[in-house]
C-alpha cells in the first residue's frame, strides 16, 4: 500500500467500507462532510476511455490506453468469476496523492477489544475513514483521550456497496497488475456480498477472494512461468511472512491479555514483547523476507490498534483456504455459495454447508 510511511508496511489491501451511503439520509455533519468530499471526487470523474484522448502525446496516450484495457479485461474476469460488475471502475479521477482517504481504528490498550462506530445501512464498523488527514488525526486524538490505542493509516480504495460507481484513481496507474486485479476483485466482493454487521466475516472473505482471483488472473493472462506471476508470488510470499510473524505477536499478547493481573501488568509486558519481537525482527530480516519492504517494523510504534488490523483481516485467511481446497478449488463456486449467505446464522457456518461440506 502506498501513502505515509507508518502505513505503507501493511500487506496487500486494506480497504475499509467508510459510510458514505448513509449520506443520503444526512445524519450527522460526519457523514455530510464526507459525502460531500466523495461528490466532488465522482462529479471530477471522466470516462475511462477518454484517457487517451486527454494524453499529451503518442507516448501518454498508448500508456493510457494499456491501463484502459488492463482495467476492462480485469473487470470482465471479475464478472466471469460471478461478481457483481456494475458500472464500478469505468470512470477515472485525477488526485494530487497516493492514496484516497486516513481511516483510523482503536482498541482497548490492554486486550484486543476492537472500538466499533455504528452507521446505517452497514451496522456496526471497526473503522472510521476521512478524506483529510487532519479530520482523522482529531478523531485519533478524542480516542486516545478515551485511553485508546489508536492507528492511522491510508487505503487506496473502498467500496460504496453499489450506492455510487466506485472509480478508479491516479495513482492506481503505477500498481504491478496482480495488485490492480486483487484492488479491483476485493472492491467488487465488497459489493457482491456484504453483511450488515459482520466487518469481520466481510473482510476475510474479500481478503481471501481479492487474493486468489488476482492470483488466477496473472495465471490465465501471463502464465505461471512468466516473470509477472514470480514477482507477483515473491511479494504474496513476504507478506505472508509478514502477517505470520505478526499473528505470532498476537498471539504472545493474547496469552497476557487473557491472565487475571493487573492491567498495568498487562501494559508492562505488552511494551516488553512488542519490543523484543521488533528487535528480532531486525536480526532475522534478511533470512525472512526477499525484499526491503518490510524493514520499517521495527521503527513503528506498534499498538494493539495496529495489530487488531491483522486481526481484522487476516485471522480467518486459513479457513476460507481450507473450505476452497476441500470444495474443489474453483473460485467462481466458491462466490456463488458466499452469495447465498443470509442474515442470522453464523456466516462461515452457512459458507460451509453451500459449499456442501461438513
């Protein structure tokens, strides 16, 4: 992810589902002010198409066109596995940085008990997105008032749901393809299948489908033996190695989160485990990881806020793994069956049984 560099170290797509639909109903000066924001965004939109025909010359132009035809022919490969196409990423929007809006999160300091807001239309949310920096950074600083740990961080892209024609964004042009497939495929879950309410469920998924539908894209379109599809796999596998370095610091913290001592306790050993695991970090980084990506880890100041992210989006990454291997790892299926979910029932309960397993 690009954008400020406290954020840049999380893998893949972080792209929280902000509440800009509720606007219509006009609750609040949050929503007004963001939805206002958004308007302007998509009233600048021009058509896809019309890139080229905006290029200052022959160079520009067959630049542009390339990116026009990579964004269509994903998006039909995202119709062909089942999802819902729309009118999403057929318009362009030109912006002056390199990602679209600051979403803060906060936890408690001594547990992983994730801050929730709740909105309309999409229940309760572990996140809270602005379109300016400082507007986030005020409400980073009420939370921290709360005694909260709180963390900021950009996202390159979220989903309205349908309620707008989500566009793409300038700075999207320099992404390696597979990330343009995965941004483009997550999004697109986002707006196939959503549960009020179930941010957790929500997020896995789209994680999980983003991830291997971009993988089979850069497979069908290049090939497994191209230099695309390694490149692609040496990042997928770093940041694998990231997020499980990361979940192995989870789980340390939950160990101490769930004993009966004091908080101040908890607070102490907290600092002194982050600490270690950044300082081990830095001496087995070059064992761990093919690229520099990963080593401003150990300058973050790492909270429970940050790492309920990895919570968030990466905790059930083996389950839904598990359930496609196990139902014949065809993907289209696989979201058809997510697009049968109901309200109500556990939703991975109801993905399995769709899925005709036990």
């Amino acid at each position: 992810m690009k954008g400020p560099a406290l954020i840049s170290l999380l893998p893949g797509l972080i792209s929280p589902l902000i509440l800009l639909c509720a606007m219509a109903a006009f609750s609040g000066c949050y929503t007004l002010k963001q939805g206002f924001t958004m308007l302007g965004y998509l009233g600048r939109a021009v058509p896809l198409e019309s890139l080229a025909e905006a290029s200052a010359g022959p160079a520009e132009a067959a630049e542009n066109r390339r990116f026009v035809e990579r964004i269509l022919d994903i998006r039909r490969f995202a119709g062909e596995l089942g999802l819902k196409e729309g009118a999403n990423y057929t318009r362009y929007v030109a912006l002056d940085r390199d990602y679209l809006a600051a979403v803060v999160s906060a936890s408690a300091p001594d547990s992983f008990k994730r801050h929730e807001w709740r909105f309309p239309v999409v229940g309760r949310v572990p996140y809270k997105g602005f379109f300016k920096v400082e507007d986030a950074k005020k409400e980073g600083e009420k939370l921290k008032k709360r005694g909260l740990d709180v963390w900021i961080r950009g996202v390159d892209a979220f989903s309205t749901l349908g309620w707008f024609k989500d566009p793409l964004y300038s700075y999207m042009r320099d992404y390696p393809v597979d990330r343009l497939a995965d941004l483009i495929i997550h999004e697109t879950l986002h707006a196939t299948v959503y549960l009020k309410g179930q941010s957790q469920f929500n997020e896995e998924l789209a994680e999980f489908v983003g991830s291997e539908g971009a993988r089979l894209y850069m497979e069908s379109r290049f090939g497994p033996g191209s230099e695309e599809y390694r490149e692609m796999a040496a990042r997928e596998k770093d940041s694998a190695v990231y997020i499980a370095y990361i979940q192995d610091l989870i789980g340390e913290l939950e160990l101490v989160y769930a004993r009966e001592i004091p908080a101040e306790e908890k607070l102490r050993r907290k600092e002194a485990l982050i600490r270690a695991a950044q300082e081990r970090f830095d001496a087995e980084y070059d064992a761990l990881f093919q690229s520099d990506n990963y080593r401003g880890f150990s300058t973050l100041p790492v909270n429970n806020a940050y790492l309920e992210l990895y919570r968030l989006y990466y905790a059930g990454g083996a389950y839904f793994r598990e359930l496609y291997e196990r139902s014949g790892r065809d993907l289209p299926a696989f979201i058809a069956a997510a697009k049968t979910i109901g309200p109500g029932e556990d939703p991975k309960a109801q993905l399995k049984a769709a899925l005709g397993l036990r």
